[in-house]
C-alpha cells in the first residue's frame, strides 16, 4: 500500500466527462488499496474566465481581490470531482486551500507556500477517504486568500506530497511522459523512463513546458518522487522524475533535444571594452520588462567587442528600438544588428559533465549537414546553439539520432 | 453618521456594468459620511450554472460538496465588487462567509446562521473601509463550507446588520419597494412608504416575491430595520419595513391587495364527520411531497362534511389521482372534485384587527362586480378568497380603489 499524491490539471478536469475519467482513475488506484490524495487545477479556460472578468472591473486587478474571484475555479473542481468519486461509491472529501491552510506569505497572484497542517488529511485518509485538495490556492497569516501563480497547482501537489511523506507525486496532464524531443517533429522521439531533475529543469525552460519549473525545484528540494503522466491514456508509467543520479549517467550521456523558435537575436558590434559595458547595454532593456535569455561577448579584439543575446521574439522590435535609440550612440558601438529569424536547439543530459566530445560531437553533426552555428552557449548539462530558423527541424532531427535518443532502453 | 448594510441580489449584481453601478451607489452613501457594509449574492444565473454542472455529475449532487461548488458564485461576486469600488477611490476589503465565520448549523445546502464574529468587520469600519460580505454562505464548526439555501442572501444581510446593530438593512432588488398591489395589474397601485413585518409575511407568503421571508422574520426577531429598495433607480427611499406598528394603523386600514393564480383546488364531498378525518385525506397527499395552502372544513350537516383546500397548479393532477385512487373509497367520501382555473384574492392590513367591518366591506364590493366567492379562509391581518380565475384581475382592481389604496400617504 502506498501514499500518492495526483495532481490534475486544467484540461484533465475540463468537462463532466473528463472528471469522471478521473474518478475512475482514482478508484482504479484505491482498488489496489493505495492512499489518494487528489489535486486540481480548475477547469481549463475557467481562471481566464475569471481574470477577464476582473479586467473588466479594474484593467489592473488589486492583487487581493483578484485572488479571491479566481481561487474559486479551483473550488468548483474539487466539488466536482469529489461527487464523482463519491458517485464511484468512494468515500471523498474536499479542501479548499484555506480549509487545510496552506499557509503562504501575503504576496498575492504569486504566492509561496511557508507550511501545510497535513493534520485533516491524514484523518480522511486513515478514514478511507480520497481527500480532494484545490490547488494553485492558499491563506496568509490573517486568513486572507492567496494564489500561487500560473502553474501553481503543480506546486500544490508536490507541498502536498512532502508534507505527507508520500511515495509519488503523479502530475497529469496531456502529455505521457517526457521526451527525447517533440514527436511532431522527429516521429523517433521516445518517451524517457527516467529523467533527473537537473535535465528536467533545463529542458522546462528551454520549452518542453511539461511541468512548472517551481514544482520541479520544490520537488527537488523535497525529495519528492515526481511522475508525469497522461490523463488521456488508460496505461503507461510516464516519466519518473529522480533526484538521485543512480548509475543511470553511465548509459545516457544525452537525454534529450530541446528547442525554442521563439526568440531573436541582438548584436552590439564595436563595444568599447571596459567595465559596465553589459549594464548599458542590458540594464535599459530590462528596465523595460523585457527578459533576456542568452547573453554572449567574446573576447575583444583592439579594444572592442561584439555583444549578443537573445530576447522573446515579440519583444525584438521593442528592444532594438531601445539599443538604436538610447543605447548604441551613448556607449559608441558600431552597430546594432539584430535577426528575428532564429532558432535555440539544445542538448541536455547530465551525462555530458563526465563526458568530453559531447560538444565537438553537436557541432560536428550539424556542420555535415552545412547548417551554420550563430551562438553557442553552455552549463554543466547543456549546450545551446543558435542556428538560422530553417534548419531547426533538421538539426533537431539529425542530432536526436547522433546522439542515439532513438534507441531504446535510455 | 448612520452604519448602513445595503444588500445586492443577483440581477444588482448580473454583469461588470451593475457591478459599477452598486459601487458608485455605495460611494455616494461613503460621501455623506456613512459606514457602508455591502452584502451581495451570486450573478444572477451564475448559481444555476454551477448547480447544473454539479448535477452532470451526480443527479443528487452530495450536500456538503454542492455548497463547496456553489458558494463560490457569491465569492467571485465580493472580489469583483471591491475592485470596483477600489477603482473608485474607496478603501475596500471583501470577505467570504468563513472568513469572518459567519458560523452555522451543518445543514448542507439550508444551513442556519448561529453566530457572526464582527470584530474583523468593525475594525475595517473603523479604518473606512467598506466591507464586502458573500451573501448565502458560512461555516461549520469543523470548517465545512455551507450555504444558507436560496435568498440566503437576504439573511446574510439581516444577521450582518443584527450582529454590527446596524441602524438600517437595505435590500436592493429589481422593485423599488412593496406596492398596494402589482402595479403591472393595477396601474394606480402605490409604493408603500412603510409595512410593518407581519403585513410583509403575509405579502410575502402570498405572492409578492419581493424579500425571503425567512429573512423578514430574522429582522423581526432583531429588530433589524429592513428597507427594500430598487438599484436600477438613482432615487427613491423604497419601502421600510417596522416592527412597530406605531400610529400608523390608525390611518391605513389596508396595506396591500396580494393576488396568486398558480393554486388549484380540490373538494372532498361528503366526507363521513369523525375525528383523523382531515389526517386520512392529506396524509397521503403530504407524503407526496405536496404542499397545501389553504384548507377549508365547514360544519357538518347530517354527519357529513366538505372538505376543501388548495394546491400548486403543477400538482393539481397528482394530487386528484390520490385522492380519487387511494382516499375517495377508503374513507366513504361522496366524491372528489377540483378546479385548476381559481385565483386567490387577499386584503392584508394591520389595520383589520382593530377593525369591524372589513370583510363585510370586501365581500360586498366582489358581490357588486357578480364574483361568486367560492372559498374563504381569514387570519389576524389578512382575509382571502377563492373566486374563477377570469375575474381575479377585476377583483384585485375594485378591491385597490374600494380600500383607498389609490390615495395619497399611506
């Protein structure tokens, strides 16, 4: 008999129909005499409803009131969902956030959770209960509502998870697992047994959105035993996310490709070299809310440098306006040239940390199909390159099967 | 300076714009200088859509997770209304029934008020906050949400009011106070200035569906002061509701005519004259779950009676079926005959106690207009009578001018 945590998302309680997949979900698991305790998102499109709503009355929502209108999309799901079990013939039980205190600090619309009284749930579940916990939601010290953000109810499933002890964290949603790659775009990806946290952080953010990066941090930190998994499939074990490295990293060197064609580049060219150069250049776009993901300067050359890095492509014309207009005569660069027709295209795997040749390997493999590397970016375990957008798919392509990501038994 | 709670029903509240419209009401009400605590229920609609979600789940949706879903109708409703009065200017702070533990019994669905903790409340007064309050709903001593059942709203504002002693309650609907009679019937029909809350529960309770008379009762026990008014209307002072009789029965014999033609009804001819007769003929009918209104014995003659009452419209076939099938034989009655095409006509007034002459008055002023009575049954302040549903709005019309109820200062 274990304790497991399952955390629904928007979409897997998106209709009548697909709560009651999920109650029959949960009993199949209580039939194998498990302890369930479930999590839900509300149903999708409802939070939008909501903050539309919201906006209708105030352009910027006050973060308290907001609050108190979309916590409710959570409460109607873990209604819901506990007349579904208890329709099944299951012994149910719901909690808004409040009910069982998530305590969280005060900072509204992007709360953090401080501790759980796991007291209420523990009683249910000895009681036979299935205990039904909104997530996403939480009250501070005084009692007032608070949420945790976007992606917050994976969160609140994995605080749930530790502060049981439980066995697994399962967090469904409409994907199966984590893959080696997209499968629309190499039909050979295949779905990863295993994959650590570390690899799972670094393929998150570089747009494999499967989890909320804070659940997996949180998870991490916890030592959380996390699984991703499909609401939409009967079968499958998903993805187990570890935080213990095992003698896995010996087999693997790669876990995967990731890739991004939603950023543009920028380059200063002709910096002066000397100190602040960077702040210069990056501190007015940031002052303009626009987020920069990769930064490169190379070395100089007589006195000068070339500058680089990315931002969101919807964002390009905005900050090369800035560097044109605030930027370039101020610190007397040569030029501000920029290309919105880019791709990022990654290889993530803890494995390369004790491996050399990974990158030679990576750049090899995309210079024999005459595809010219931009940017080039590193960390422990990944190695990022921009590429001209065109290519990204036959790059994806090409370095999922160097690397043999289609092989099985990764 | 006066503390004032104002109450907002569903249509107030049905969309971003009224929502604007409650705000801008209760600025006015801040600019003279009064404490304002608003009371609102759901949209309207909102709560039928979460009830007809809950019932796609299970036909009988569990009590205690049913007020879990549909309590957050009322809850979106306090968020949205604060932001709009913070987007005015005004300090605002909103509140769900647990959170200032609007305690109650664990009755699911109908639970009943117990205590209201107004500490929370009185200090954001004090600070010049307007407190908004979640109509409908509260909390059990372990926590469980629960909801007070329909126009619960009503009572939430009247148990708010009691608690702070507030020194009035205003009910805001889509009328602009208690009228003589419908005005859509009797075009010379006339707000009331004031009712007092006997008048009103027989108003009430016969039709004019203006206030929950569960709530009259609780402002009667408490002497809330209850005033209804329109929120569609920037002006008006509505109707108040006294729980002193004070002079004003001396002038105003009576207050309303109330009318109702969604009863029909049924007599049981012959029926043998022995003790537990009334039982055998509306026990089965009750154990039907059908509710009778009036009920008529007159004497007996020759060691038979009639017996006669009235039931909803909807139930009139039902009920005969029972009557003819089950009781007719089993207790030697005659026959059973009923009419569905009847109206109930009814002069209310405070006034009739102290004086003779009223029903005399009524009878005589239908018997000029050729209405036969057919029933007639009578309390403290009300007379009612059963005619042919053709003539009810004649009746009601001469009844209004014969009684004054078209002069002037009521």
């Amino acid at each position: 008999m274990a304790l497991i945590v399952q955390k629904y998302g928007g979409t897997s309680v998106g209709s009548p129909e697909r709560i009651q997949a999920v109650a029959r979900r949960v009993a199949k698991y209580k039939a194998h005499g498990h302890q369930v305790v479930v999590v839900v998102s509300a149903m999708s499109g409802e939070t939008n409803r909501l903050i539309d709503l919201a906006k209708k009355i105030q352009s910027q929502p006050d973060p308290r009131e907001l609050d108190v209108v979309i916590s409710t999309g959570e409460q109607v799901t873990i209604g819901l969902v506990s007349m579904a079990l208890l329709e099944l013939g299951l012994k149910a039980k719901s909690y808004t956030g409040g009910q069982i205190r998530i305590l969280t600090d005060s900072a509204f619309t992007k709360a953090r959770i401080l501790s759980i009284d796991e007291q209420n749930i523990r009683a249910d579940l000895a009681n036979g209960n299935v205990v039904v916990v909104a997530g996403f939601q939480g009250v501070d010290e005084k009692g007032n509502i608070t949420t945790l953000g976007r992606g917050g109810s994976d969160t609140t499933g994995v605080a749930i998870a530790a502060a049981l002890r439980a066995d697994e964290c399962q967090i469904y949603t409409d994907v199966d697992g984590v893959y080696t790659t997209d499968p629309r775009l190499v039909p050979e990806a295949r779905r990863l047994k295993t994959i650590t946290f570390e690899e799972m952080l670094e393929m998150a953010s570089l747009g494999s959105k499967v989890l909320q990066i804070r659940s997996v941090e949180f998870a991490g930190k916890y030592k959380v035993k996390l699984r991703v998994l499909s609401s939409f499939e009967e079968e499958g074990d998903g993805t187990l996310i570890t935080f213990e490295e095992d003698d896995k990293m010996e087999q693997a060197i790669i876990s995967g490709i990731a890739f991004n064609r939603d950023e543009a580049k920028i380059t200063v060219r002709g910096v002066p070299d000397k100190p602040g150069i960077a702040y210069q250049i990056l501190g007015p776009v940031s002052d303009a809310n626009i987020d920069v993901d990769m930064i490169i300067q190379n070395v100089s050359l007589d006195g000068t440098t070339d500058f680089s890095f990315t931002v969101h492509r919807n964002e390009f014309d905005k900050a090369m306006g800035i560097l044109k207009n605030q930027v370039q005569k101020h610190i007397g660069a040569r030029e501000v040239a920029g290309d919105s027709r880019i791709a990022k295209v990654s290889v993530v795997g803890v494995g390369m940390r004790s491996h050399v040749g990974i990158a030679s390997k990576m750049f090899r493999t995309l210079a024999e199909e005459g595809i010219n590397i931009q940017m080039i970016s590193t960390s422990e375990i990944k190695i990022s390159v921009v590429i001209d957008e065109k290519y990204m798919e036959l790059a994806v392509r090409v370095l999922h099967k160097a690397f043999d990501l289609d092989q099985e038994d990764l």
